[in-house]
C-alpha cells in the first residue's frame, strides 16, 4: 500500500507538472499570437513595396550578384559591430550587405561609425524593445522577415538573409554556394547534420522565381495564424514538393553550436566549418556574452573600432579545432541542452516515412506548442 501510495504520488506529479507546462505554453502562445495581431500593421509586405524611399533602395541592388541582409535593432547593435569587424577584410562582403534597421538609434550610430554600409531604414515601433525566442516580438520578428523577403523579390532580386551572430572563417561569397544548385528556388541552412530536412532559418539564398514568390506569401500568411518557428514551418512548405523547389547548404559548411559542444555528432569530425552560428541562446544577451568567453568578440573596448588581431585568432583557432577555444569554461547552457533534446525527437521521427510526414504536418505547423520547456 505504501509502495502504492508513492508510485501514485510521483506519477500524480509528473502528470501535473507535465500539464502545467501545457497550459503555460498555451497561455504564452495566446499572448504572443495577440502581439502579432496587433502589430502587424507596421510589417506588411504591400506598405514596403508601395514605399518609395523602400522602393529606390532595392531598384540599387545588383541583379547578378545577392545582396547580404541583416535585420538590426538598438539591442543587436554590439553583435552587429562585431560581425562587420570579423568580416571587414573580407573582399566584396561590406559592399554586398545591406543591414536594414528597425529603429533610429541603431540607423544614427551606423550611419556614424560604418557611413560606406547600405542601410535600409523600416522603423517598427512594436520591435523597439528586446525580443526573445517565443514571445510577441519574436513572432512578429519572424512575420517582419518573410514579408521583407517577399518584397525583395517583388523586385526581382536575389538575395542572402543572414544573421549577425555568426562567425565568418571565411567569406560565404567564396564558397559557391550560389552556383551550387541553380535549379532551387531557395537555398537553405541546416538545423543538424542528420537524415532529417529540418531547416535552421538563420541562413538562405532566395532567387526572384514565381514559385520563390508563392513560398514567402504562404509563410507570410501562416505565419499571422501559426504559432510556431519559422524554420519548422518553411521546412513544412519546402516538404510541399508542389510549391517551391528547396536546396540545401552541407551542414559542415554553416554550422551552429553543436560544432562546438557535440562535435562527434559530424558525419566527418575532421570538417572545419566556413560559418559557425551562435544559435542555441534563447536571449540575446547569452549569445554574445558567450562569443566573447569563447574569443569570437572582434571590436576594441571603445565600442567601435576592430580588433584585426582577434579576428586572426579566431580564425586560427578555429582551424586548430578544439585546442584553443575553451569550450569546456563555458557550460553548455539550458537552452542548449532543450534544443538538443528537441532534435534528438526531430532525428526520431525523420527514421520512419509515417512518423515524418506526422511531424512535417502536424508538430511543425504547431512546433512551439510542443516544445513545451521553452
């Protein structure tokens, strides 16, 4: 009876706490759907193309070469210095990127110390604050990027998004990607080096095709509707064969934080990744924090200025592998640990043709809701 008593308590518990993790993420979920809703004026694809300040900037970009886009906040400032600094000796990258700021203060402060860069200036009131990963404002940040794409290619222009928390070894112009699959529509990260398509979100060459056109209006559209991550959603649309033709960029090539915590899980332990994302950090803060424990942080202590130094030595050490990055000091953190497990399920699933169209069309359309620690 005692033995019984506890087994009922212990499983009374776990049921409990595993509800209370569902109604939480119901509640967060609700919440941040609401945001959107509210704000999603400000990120509508039809204003930025019937913009003309909008319009004459994009007419600027090259219709052979992709521009470099990068979304920047007053929050993300110092992580975009940063990369600039990594990348500034790097032929032909400043003057391929275009960052596209959401707010005045980051527009003056890059207007003041990187005048030659291309800037974009959509302000978004309802973006002005930090966001993190599954609230309002990062649902709204996700609605905000498809529509730019969209836009882009309204245009009829190529372009690459890419995000600032990476680390460049080498340029991403050098690697051919581009020339690598020129029948896809759009060309995608990987989220992990395994059997499975999921797609990371944090990297993407998008070509002005109708059926380019169609996937970004769909993931627009869903996006006002679904809570969930825009990666495991385009992953969705890419399984959609009818839709858009998706290709796919080697994971060895653009890399995230598993190179540096779980390197046994490469197919070849002895790749050496072009692009390292510093992904995995649910709030800014961490990922930035880290890439300086780590020695990726490149501008001096004014604020502004590069460490050209720095940069080599990342470099190298990166080459050197693990030896002289001190992964080991800096504990693999929480969220980390959640996405790991997270993926470990996505690998499960993607074993078996049943339990991989469940989760391209049931779990992935709805992925926040069962992610449910986060």
């Amino acid at each position: 009876m005692k033995q019984f008593s506890i087994h009922f308590i212990i499983r009374t518990s776990l049921l409990t706490i595993l509800a209370a993790l569902i109604l939480r993420k119901i509640y967060i979920g609700n919440l941040a759907m609401k945001y959107v809703s509210k704000c999603q004026s400000e990120v509508t694809f039809e204003a930025m193309i019937n913009d003309k300040n909008f319009a004459n900037i994009i007419k600027t970009f090259s219709d052979i070469e992709p521009q470099l886009i990068v979304i920047q906040n007053q929050h993300a400032i110092n992580m975009t210095f940063n990369w600039l600094c990594n990348t500034k000796n790097m032929k032909g990258v400043h003057n391929r990127t275009v960052i596209v700021t959401i707010d005045e203060e980051s527009k003056m402060k890059l207007d003041l110390f990187w005048p030659k860069i291309t800037k974009l200036y959509w302000p978004i009131d309802c973006l002005k604050d930090p966001f993190n990963y599954g609230d309002g404002r990062y649902q709204l940040f996700y609605l905000f990027r498809s529509n730019l794409a969209r836009a882009f290619l309204e245009f009829g222009k190529s372009f690459w998004m890419i995000q600032q928390d990476t680390f460049w070894r080498e340029s991403l112009l050098d690697q051919n990607i581009e020339s690598s699959d020129s029948s896809a529509d759009i060309i995608f990260d990987r989220a992990a080096e395994t059997s499975g398509n999921l797609i990371a979100g944090g990297y993407y060459l998008a070509r002005p095709t109708c059926s380019s056109k169609a996937f970004f209006k769909q993931l627009a559209t869903d996006l006002i509707e679904f809570y969930t991550p825009d990666n495991t959603y385009m992953t969705m649309l890419c399984a959609n064969k009818g839709l858009a033709k998706c290709g796919q960029i080697p994971f060895s090539l653009i890399t995230n934080w598993i190179w540096l915590y779980e390197p046994s899980r490469f197919k070849n332990v002895k790749d050496i990744p072009v692009l390292i994302q510093f992904d995995g950090d649910t709030k800014l803060g961490g990922k930035l924090g880290k890439m300086k424990s780590l020695g990726f942080y490149f501008v001096n202590s004014d604020g502004n200025t590069c460490n050209s130094s720095a940069v080599e030595a990342a470099q190298d050490a990166v080459y050197s592998r693990h030896k002289n990055i001190e992964v080991k000091n800096i504990p693999i953190s929480y969220s980390h640990i959640q996405f790991g497990v997270y993926q470990w399920f996505i690998d499960q699933f993607y074993k078996s043709s049943i339990t991989k169209s469940f989760l391209e069309k049931i779990i992935f359309p709805y992925a926040h809701y069962f992610m449910i620690t986060l």
